[in-house]
C-alpha cells in the first residue's frame, strides 16, 4: 500500500512538471522551465513538483528496496552504485560550478568551457548515468518506471531552455549551440 502511494505521488507530480512543460511550450502564453524569476508561480511550482517527484522516489527505493544474496546481484549493486555516485557527484558538481541560480534560470553568464565544452548539457548528461545506476541499485519496476520519467524530463528540459538561451544570450548562444553537441558526440 505504502509503495502505491509514494509511486502515485511521484508518478502525478513528474507527468504534472511535463503537462505544465508541454502547455508552456505549445501555447507561448507563459514559461515554466526555466522559470522566469526566483519568486515566480512557475519556480516555486517547479520546486513543489520537482520535490514531490524526488523525495515519494526516494522513499519507493528504500521501501521496494530487498537484498538478494548472488553473485550476479552483488555485482549488479556494485556497478549500480558506482554509476549512482559518479553520475550524481559529477552532476552536483557540475551544478555548483554553473551556479545554482543560474542553473534555475537567472541570466548569470553563459557557460562554455569545461564540461560545458563537450555537451550542452552535461548535468542531463551524467544524471542519466547516475539514473541507471540507480535503477540496478533499486531492481524495481516502479523505480525504473519513475526513473524513466526522470530521463524523459531531462530529455525535454532542452527543448524548453533553448529558446530562452537564445533570446538571453543571442549570438553567443547560437554560435556556441552551432559548435557543441547537445548532449554528447
């Protein structure tokens, strides 16, 4: 029951991040991703969504959570652990050095060296490893399923924050997009 209800919970707020996401895009009206201020309806419902998306993911994880004691399990732990660490680490990293505000939307200067040099979006980029591990470490249907979501969501982001590049950046922006993949060669 408790499973139900966490994957329930994750599962409306994720496909609500992306029906607000699709209405943003499809009709022009307004921005939700990124969001256009700090003290926007569209930041703090991103943050409440985002949140009731990540921690009711967490809590399935650690309620579906079994160990299973074979060798093929172990070294699936181990690989999926490695990949969760070194794709969340490398992710916050990444994050800490853009800045956070402007990794949520706030003109802070266009990034385009170090990781940014090799991907557009190198935080989407190594979150997806992080993702994969984590779905070994969890070897649970409802996670992989919220987890898929996640990779969707990062998939999508894209499409939405280029446009808004574009008009904050102008030609840096789109000399910068002609040279670097957006996500990886």
């Amino acid at each position: 029951m408790l499973s139900h209800l966490f994957f329930s919970v994750s599962a409306i707020s994720g496909i609500a991040i992306v029906l607000i996401s699709l209405a943003s895009a499809i009709t022009g009206k307004f921005q939700f991703w990124p969001p256009p201020g700090k003290d926007t309806w569209q930041h703090k419902s991103f943050l409440i969504l985002f949140r009731g998306f990540l921690y009711p993911l967490i809590a399935l994880t650690v309620v579906e959570f079994e160990v299973v004691e074979s060798v093929r399990a172990i070294g699936q732990f181990v690989v999926g652990l490695i990949m969760l660490s070194a794709g969340f680490g490398l992710a916050f990293r990444i994050t800490f050095g853009l800045g956070w505000r402007n990794a949520f939307g706030e003109k802070l200067g266009l990034r385009t060296t170090g990781w940014f040099a090799w991907s557009r979006n190198p935080i989407y980029v190594v979150t997806w490893l992080g993702l994969i591990g984590w779905g070994l470490i969890a070897n649970s249907i409802g996670v992989s399923i919220l987890l898929i979501l996640w990779a969707l969501l990062y998939l999508i982001a894209p499409l939405l924050e280029e446009p808004w590049l574009e008009r904050e950046y102008g030609d840096a922006y789109r000399d910068y997009k002609k040279s670097v993949p957006r996500f990886i060669w």
